[in-house]
C-alpha cells in the first residue's frame, strides 16, 4: 500500500482548513443578519439624529425584511452609546449612530473609553442638515454684521441658547465667536424645549438652532432669522442668505449623522449593511421623510464617512481647544 508524502498530507490538511474557513466565512456573510439588529442611538427620543436613525430602521425592516430596533443611550456627549456598542462583539448587530457632537467628544471628554478612528468601523453617512443664526425680535439687529457690532458693543453681555453642553448648537456658537472676535455667553439647557423658550421670551439673545423648530416661528415673525449654515439656500427658508453670502464663509457648518460598527467587524457584514442603507437612502419616501426634518439623505462609501468622522474631529478638536470649552461651561 502506497503511502502519501508527509508534505502532501500536510499541504492537504492546509487546503481543507483554508475551504472549510472560506466556506464558513460565506455562509456567515450570506446568513446575516440572521438576529436582531439594535442600532444605539445616543441621543434623547424624538431629536433629529433619533428620528433619522428610527426612518432608517423602518425602512431596512420593512424592504430588506430586517428585525432592526433602535435602543437611546443618551448622554457624556454622545459617548455612552458608543461604548454601549464596544460591549458588543464585532459582529454587525450593534450600530452606533453617530452625529457631529461625537467628532468633538474626544477634544471635550479627553478620557473617554474609545477612540472613533481605531475602535470603529465606518459604514455610511446618513444624512445632512444645517442650521440657521436667529435672533429674538428684541435684538436690533438685521444681519449677521449687525449682531457683531453689537456683542462687541456688548462683551459678555449677550447670551446664545442650547439645549446642551456639545451639540451642534453649543459648537457652532463658540466657533462664531472664534471667527468673529466676539465674546458672549453660553447658556446650555437640559431639554432642547427649554432652550428655545428662553430664546422667544427674550432670556436669551441669540441661537444656531437646527431648521425644522424654528421654520414657524421664523415666518409668524417670533424669531428673525439672520443667515443658515448651508452652502447655499434652503428652500424652506428661501429669503435668508446664507452665512457665506453675508460675508462669513468659515462658518459653513454641515450637521450629519452616520452609522459605525465595532472595529473587527467583518468587511463583508459592513459592505452589507453599506449597500441596503444606501439602497434606502435613494428611495423618495425617505427624502420626503427627512425633508419634513430639514435634512437631506446622504449615502457613499464606508471610507468616505470614515474620512468625514476623521476631518470632523480634527476640525473640532481645533475649536475646542481655541475656545478653551471645558465640560459643564
């Protein structure tokens, strides 16, 4: 009886290993999602990026036949629900989304437990929106030069709302006052409600608020709108310039949400997911969705998002650190 070359045997045994792992690995990208898929959301119910994140999950569900849910894990600047995920295995069934304050998260919470470039993996961006400078009525000002002139009038004398320490409205009002040379106050607010409140019972002088709150209250005449963040201007609000139009182009600020999974996650569960949000995305139903909240579907590349989160954070921590924002200000 013949016997087989011990190289040959072990050559054999290396292929057999090598198909069977392939093959796993097939069956593995074929099977999911085979579970249920939780996207952490790390906002409040009901804010934009929840609401977004929520016509996502419908629409996966209901065209790909997905079990998908959304969980909220709300708070330390958007990082509890990023961590929330990161005790999750690197399988796909835990997606982060995340929005612009979490590209500041690092600047701000200099401790927090992850990092957004080694601990994650891109899938896509979801959406874009922008925000519009408005000003209580009381405010003798016209334009964005005018409210300028008169916080330098006025140092520390003026206030901007928020409806939290790091969201976007609290950034984008501290990059203003870095651009224009200005000093005024930060009063952040607990409920997003509460913030904009203040602003129309005069409390506070001034907002970078996001559009879809304030369209009514713009055209009913309770709050005058200065100038949107867009690169050019929105069609609900078609009669205010742009902030670039009024002589300030460094203030262009785009919000965005976008999912993540855990670094590890095998590409091919990434690219699915990838190729099924997009598919989403181009569907008319879900920009009708997202216009009635004042932004607009976005889409690409898992690298394309991964270069966005990494130019954000750069840019941000840039801010944070010009500005000297210290948690809790």
């Amino acid at each position: 009886m013949a016997t087989v070359p011990y190289f040959h045997t072990t050559k054999l045994l290396v292929l057999s290993m090598l198909t069977v792992t392939f093959l796993a690995h097939e069956a593995g990208a074929q099977q999911y999602p085979s579970r249920l898929i939780t996207i952490v959301v790390p906002n409040a119910p009901s804010t934009p990026p929840d609401i977004i994140t929520r016509v996502i999950a419908a629409e996966l569900s209901e065209s790909e036949g997905w079990n998908v849910v959304v969980e909220n894990r709300a708070g330390a600047v958007l990082t509890l629900g990023g961590s929330e995920v990161l005790r999750r295995p690197a399988d796909g069934y835990a997606i982060y989304a995340m929005s612009l304050p979490v590209s500041a998260a690092p600047a701000i919470l200099p401790s927090i437990p992850f990092g957004l470039e080694t601990d994650f993996a891109p899938v896509v961006k979801v959406s874009t929106s922008y925000n519009v400078l408005v000003v209580n009525p009381s405010v003798p000002v016209k334009s964005v030069s005018d409210l300028v002139a008169l916080i330098k009038e006025k140092p520390d004398k003026l206030t901007f709302s928020s409806g939290g320490f790091g969201t976007p409205a609290h950034l984008i009002g501290e990059m203003f006052k870095l651009q224009t040379g200005t000093r005024a106050t930060h009063v952040p607010y607990n409920q997003f409600p509460q913030a904009i409140g203040d602003l129309l019972n005069g409390t506070n002088q001034f907002m970078f608020v996001t559009t879809l709150p304030v369209v009514d209250l713009i055209n009913t005449g309770k709050l005058r709108a200065l100038a949107v963040t867009a690169p050019k201007r929105l069609a609900a609000l078609a009669d205010v310039p742009t902030i670039a139009e009024q002589g300030f182009p460094g203030l262009a600020v785009e919000d965005w949400v976008g999912f993540a999974v855990k670094s590890g996650t095998p590409d091919d569960v990434v690219n699915r997911l990838n190729g099924a949000i997009n598919k989403a995305l181009a569907k008319p139903k879900i920009r009708e969705a997202f216009a009635k909240l004042g932004a607009e579907p976005a889409g690409g590349t898992p690298a394309a998002y991964g270069e966005l989160v990494r130019s954000q954070t750069a840019h941000w921590a840039k801010v944070v650190r010009d500005s000297g924002i210290k948690m809790g200000q």
